[in-house]
C-alpha cells in the first residue's frame, strides 16, 4: 500500500498488498473494456465470430483474476517460490491466448471506433503480463515501487479517446445506449489512472448518467467546489491526496455533507472497507468492477439520497403548512381579540360557547358626533366613512391606552366600557380621563382644514350589567341592563365637546376630576336627574415634574393599589374652568 507520498512501505503485508492493487489495475481495464464491447456488439447484431472472440477475452481474464485472488490471497509468510511462478506462468498463458484474440479483432479491419477500444484492451493485456512477470522480484525487494500509470499503456489518438465502443448510433462521447434506464444523477469519477477513468466513466454514461472525471484528489476537490455531484466515485490510493484525505474533506465541509460516496480500489482488505466506512462513504466496491454489481450499488444510493431529499421537502412542506396554519390561527385569534375582548374570545375558542356574565359595577360610556347629519348632506359617501375610520380608530387607540373594552359603534355613536372583563375599581376615572381625550381629540381633529367641524357629545354611568354574546353567525359581545340606557341618556343630555357624568359617576371620580354640577336635568323618559361636566383634574393634584402628575399618581396608587395607565398631557399643567368646581 502507499503511503501518503505514494511511496509502498517496506512492510511485507503492504508490499504485499500494493502488488494486488496493481496487477487488478489493468485487468480492471480489459474486464471493463471487453464488457462493453461485448454489449454493444450484441446491440449492433455483430458477427458470431467476434462476440466470441471478446466472449473469450473476457472468460481468460476473469481467469486471472481467480488465480491472483488463489494465490495472493495467502499471507506473507506462507509465500514461497510456487506460488509466484504459478501466477507468473498462468497469467503469462492467458495473456499470450488474450492477445491473440485481441489480434485477430484488430486484423479484421473494422471501423476506428472498435479499434481504439482494442488498443487500449491490448495495453493492458501487456501491462498485466509485465507486472506479472515482475511481482516475484517486487516482493523479495524491500526497493519502493512506484507505479502511478501500468508500463506499456501507449496513449490512445485524441479523435477516438471518447468514441463509441462499436457501430452503434451515439455521439461519440460516450452517452447512454438505447434502453439505459436509471433515474439520472451528476457523478464525478475521481482515479490517477487515465484508462480507469475513461472505462468508469463510460460505463456510468452507458447507465444514463452525467459524469465527470478528475484525475487525482486535489482536482476533484476544485470540481466539487465549483459544481454540484450526486455521487463522488473515489479512488482510495492516489498519490499526494488519496481518496482517504479527500473523504475526510467532503465529509468536513456543510456543503458537501449530502453528497455521496462511494471508494474504489483494487484493494480489497477489510480494514481498508471499514475504515472507508467508518469516514463515512456510503459504500466501497473492489476492482475490477461487477457491473451488474456497480448499477445497484449506484441505484440504490441515489434513491437513498432522492428519498431523503423529498423526505426533507415533504418535512418542509410539512413545516411550512404548520407555520401557515399556525399565521392563519394566530390571524384568526387577532381578528376574534378585535371583535371580542381577549378573556372572551379566549373562552369561545376554548368551549365554543361563553357563559352570560355579572358585572356588578362597570362604566359606560357613548359618544355622539354633533352636525353628523347636516354633513352627510354635502359629503360623498366614501368621504363620511374615511371621516369615521379616522375618529374611531383614535378612539380606539384611546380605549387601548387607558385599558377600555371597545364595544361596538352604531353609526356615528361609539360604545365602550370601562371595568370588564378584567375587574378594576379604578375603571370610572379611567374611563373620565378617556373620555376627556376623547373630547381633545375631536376638538383638535375639527380644526381647519378639516372638511367637518364634527362636536362629540360624551356621556358616562357607572352601574351592573349582564355581558354575554349572542348570535350564531357574525356574534357579538354585548351588554344589557338600565346601566346601559342611562349611560345613553348622558351621551344624549350632554353638550358638544363636553363629557357628562351621571350622579354615581360623579361620586366615584370627583376626589380626582374637577366637575361642574349641572343639576337635575330632564331624561328622554321624563325623569329629572342630576348631572355634571367633567372639566379636568383636581387642581391640587397638578403640577411636578413628568408626564402625570405627581399628586394625581399618589393618590391614585393609595385608591386603587396599582400605577397610572395613562393620562392626557394636555390636562398635567391647565386649571380648570369651572362654574362653580365641585371639589
């Protein structure tokens, strides 16, 4: 065997096994050569004479290849005299029968395409016969043997190296004969010896296969690095980079990883196999090759490797259907939070059903827009509504800042709720802060060049309500009970750009909001009830440095045991105007 500067170690069991490698090189060629000729002549309906002319080639050299696996098959040791003038003799017979037959094919005068073909099988034939003659001497020298390319190989004309085997149809670069079937792949063939390669690769391309070839490691590192191969077929003695650093280079590199390999060598020890193995090649075949052998070696790793490529799209696919059902849940989920409150479409999506609800004390609250239908009048259709996107969407950005439950709007009205789902006792202020906001916003929004001069009326009570939803199709989340026709009766009984407040309300906000009691003022079903304006924030709770006041926080924390959400900076610093400030 070679060491890794091509050189055989001195060892008997390496002398040894070099000796094996390179007497199965070129029977390796006449066995692969003959092979093909032999098919291609069958295909061609050649004459009788001919197919068994090669038929007898090919027998002769399948003979040496008995005796050189009989007598080397002995361990160093046990070697003597007989059994090298065994080989030596029957080799050297057989090789003289061999070159007869080659002979007379070559004499028959036909085309130049078969008789590149028999050059190169009648070169190996020399070749096996010359290293027959010497391996006696090799093995009783401890001299390295160098031997890259067999003696006697004569170069074969650039016109016929990839011609056809025989008279058949091709375009004379060796591609598949009629009837080759395989799936296809990209394989590259990777030998330092030139007649191995060219036999290989026009083997595969019989098959139906792409091939490339380099001719020692380092080349078929730059051919992978630049082009994509489904199966590398690798030599494994080679000088400078042998098939060994090679394998260990593709099996290092990411991108090389799915690539498979299979190792070719005349040697054939088992500890060469497993150590091909454990490196990770997919497979290891000995030359000479069996063809029938070869085709379901390569056949069965290609569709290894094609079924875990469509087992990888079909987990991507799987993957990204699980991701796209996921979006398309998480979608749904989102547009089910903007209909419903989160803990309500929770338990829809939970139960398919949710249980009616108490809530002992909410607020509520409507707004109402002023001049809504005087503008209808002397607007288009789609104006009104891009009008209504733009206020309702900062409501409902309002709402969101200060923890409110958007309810529904009902033409121009906006419904919300403070303290439900999720249970506060801070949810009237909370629901007077927004409301102011609101009520700002609006103000702020009608200034020119606003097409409207729209006012929004906003009302508030605080009081039970049974919440639940209804409706198979097209649900809703709603609430019942004389709390919310109150709240309506505020929004109604207010007045433009300011926030009303029912009495019940007022007794819950008016130690934060400063307020302008209205007295009792006539309700729609002819009851007298007391009202206020809230106008804005107790003035001793103003001032300090930051965005909320530092007394309004304070005593918001010691009420209700939690932070300020949110508070409307145009309040921080202003004094309200009151008629009369309820403190």
């Amino acid at each position: 065997m070679a060491n890794d500067s091509g050189v055989l170690d001195a060892a008997p069991a390496n002398r040894l096994s070099k000796i094996r490698h390179d007497l199965k090189t070129p029977l390796n060629q006449i066995i692969g050569y003959t092979e093909m000729l032999i098919e291609d002549a069958q295909d061609a309906d050649a004459d009788e004479i001919s197919i068994e002319k090669l038929s007898c080639v090919l027998e002769r050299a399948q003979a040496c290849l008995n005796v050189q696996n009989r007598v080397l098959s002995q361990t160093p040791e046990s070697l003597t005299e007989m059994h090298w003038r065994e080989l030596r003799e029957e080799q050297r017979t057989r090789c003289h029968a061999m070159t007869a037959d080659v002979d007379w094919l070559r004499s028959t005068g036909r085309d130049g395409t078969f008789a590149a073909d028999l050059a190169k099988i009648a070169n190996a034939i020399a070749s096996l016969e010359e290293l027959s003659g010497s391996a006696e001497d090799r093995w009783a020298s401890d001299t390295a043997f160098v031997s890259t390319t067999p003696p006697g190989v004569a170069s074969v004309p650039a016109a016929l190296a990839d011609a056809p085997l025989w008279l058949t149809e091709s375009d004379g670069n060796g591609e598949a004969r009629s009837g080759a079937v395989n799936g296809g792949g990209r394989l590259l063939v990777v030998d330092d010896n030139a007649g191995n390669r060219d036999m290989l690769a026009r083997r595969l391309r019989r098959e139906g296969y792409s091939v490339a070839t380099a001719a020692d490691g380092s080349e078929a590192l730059e051919r992978l690095g630049a082009e994509v191969f489904d199966l590398v077929l690798l030599d494994v003695v080679m000088p400078e980079v042998d098939g060994f650093a090679v394998l260990q280079q593709i099996r290092a590199k990411e991108q090389w990883r799915e690539t498979a390999v299979i190792m070719i060598s005349a040697i054939d020890e088992i500890k060469s196999v497993v150590r091909c193995i454990e490196m990770g090649a997919e497979d290891y075949l000995p030359k000479p090759f069996d063809p029938v052998l070869l085709r379901a070696r390569i056949g069965a790793i290609l569709d290894r490797k094609r079924l875990r490529q469509a087992e990888r799209l079909r987990a991507a696919q799987v993957e990204n259907a699980l991701r796209e059902a996921e979006e398309q849940k998480h979608n749904a989920e989102s547009m089910l939070r903007n209909i419903l409150p989160g803990k309500i479409a929770a338990q829809l999506q939970a139960k398919g059903t949710v249980e009616p609800m108490y809530f002992e004390d909410v607020t509520i609250g409507f707004t109402d827009f002023v001049g809504f239908t005087v503008s209808t009048e002397h607007l288009a259709a789609e104006e009104i509504v891009g009008l209504l996107h733009q206020y309702f969407t900062a409501f409902d950005q309002i709402a969101e800042r200060y923890g409110l439950e958007k309810l529904k709007t009902i033409g121009d009205s906006y419904m919300f709720v403070s303290g439900m789902p999720e249970r506060k006792p801070s949810h009237p202020v909370d629901a007077v802060l927004a409301a102011l906001e609101m009520a700002e916003t609006v103000r702020r929004m009608a200034e020119p060049p606003s097409p409207v001069q729209w006012r929004v009326r906003i009302g508030l009570h605080t009081g039970p309500v049974i919440a639940g939803v209804v409706g198979i199709h097209k649900f809703a989340f709603d609430i019942w009970g004389d709390s919310v026709n109150f709240s309506s009766r505020m929004e109604s009984s207010g007045a433009p750009n300011r926030v009303n407040l029912s009495e019940r309300t007022y007794s819950r906000v008016k130690d934060f909001i400063s307020c302008t009691p209205r007295g009792q003022v006539r309700i729609k079903d002819g009851r007298d009830v007391d009202m206020y304006f809230a106008d804005g924030i107790q003035p001793k709770l103003l001032g300090g440095e930051g965005p909320i006041p530092e007394n309004f926080a304070r005593r918001y924390k010691i009420y209700f045991e939690r932070e300020v959400k949110a508070f409307p900076s145009f309040l921080s610093q202003r004094i309200p105007e009151t008629n009369g400030a309820c403190v």
